[in-house]
C-alpha cells in the first residue's frame, strides 16, 4: 500500500527537477559563474548547495558520511544533484523507513529550501541576459520518478 505523503514528496521532487531543468536547459556559457555582488552565490554556487541539500534529505533514509560535498565542475554538479534526487526518489518509492525527520519537515525544510534555490537560478538567469520563458507549470507534464535531467519541453504559458 501507498504512503501518501511520500507519493507527494515524490511528486514534489519531479516537480523540483522540472522547474530547475528549465532555468539550467540552454542557460549561457557565463551563467555557472555568474557573480552579481559580494556575498552572492553564483549559479554553480548554488546548485552545489542544492546537491548538499539533496543529500541532507536522503541522509533521513540513508545516512551519510557527510552531506557536505566537495565542489564539482558545472556538469558534475548539476548530474550529481539530479543522481541524489533520483536516490531520494527511489528510496521514497520503497519500503525503507523514514529516519529522526517527518515527511513534514522535509518538505518545509530542505526541500522547500531547493525550491527556493530554483527561484534564485532563474532570477540569475534573467540577469545573465537570459530569462526562462513564461509557462504555466499547472499544465507541466510532471510525474513522480521523473527526476533526472531529462525533462519534457515547457508547457504553453496560457
């Protein structure tokens, strides 16, 4: 039988590998290095911290040694967030318990807080001089376990 909450986290993380494929899909050369000001992440700055974040949820399932990883090249980095995403996910679709966190917490914590990154991407995308086009994400073809770097085109923004 089906565990609610985890088939939304689930859909939360396709929904979370959707959106930030979009902004990171065609994105320029200059953008992984983009800096705009002093104590501002770049684009590669903050997908590292999105992997780490990942890699926090996923120790809930599995621990980890460190959820602390070291800084990878562009490709790296955004292969290495997907991977986690598709462990997290995988684990999620199991059996496998939930350890110390609920299913709640993960979702108002570090989860949101990859969402929030995803929204920092695009924002530095716009300023790279290349905004991510309008969508209506209601319309999205997104689906649970879809969470690699293969994502569907955008749907239309009507």
């Amino acid at each position: 039988m089906s565990n609610p909450k985890r088939e939304m986290l689930r859909h939360f993380l396709a929904t979370i590998a959707y959106r930030a494929q979009k902004v990171l899909r065609g994105a320029p050369g200059n953008y992984p290095d983009l800096l705009i000001g002093s104590g501002v992440r770049s684009p590669l700055e903050i997908v590292h911290h999105m992997r780490g974040l990942a890699m926090f949820t996923h120790s809930h399932f599995r621990p980890y040694e460190s959820t602390h990883p070291p800084y990878l090249g562009w490709e790296e980095e955004v292969a290495g967030f997907h991977q986690v995403l598709a462990e997290l996910d995988a684990d999620l679709a199991s059996d496998l318990p939930l350890l110390e966190r609920s299913y709640e917490r993960l979702l108002q914590g570090p989860l949101a807080d990859i969402m929030t990154h995803v929204g920092q991407l695009a924002m530095l995308r716009r300023l790279a001089g290349s905004s991510v086009p309008a969508e209506n994400f209601s319309n999205a073809e997104i689906r649970s376990g879809r969470v690699g770097s293969d994502q569907p085109d955008p749907a239309d923004p009507d």
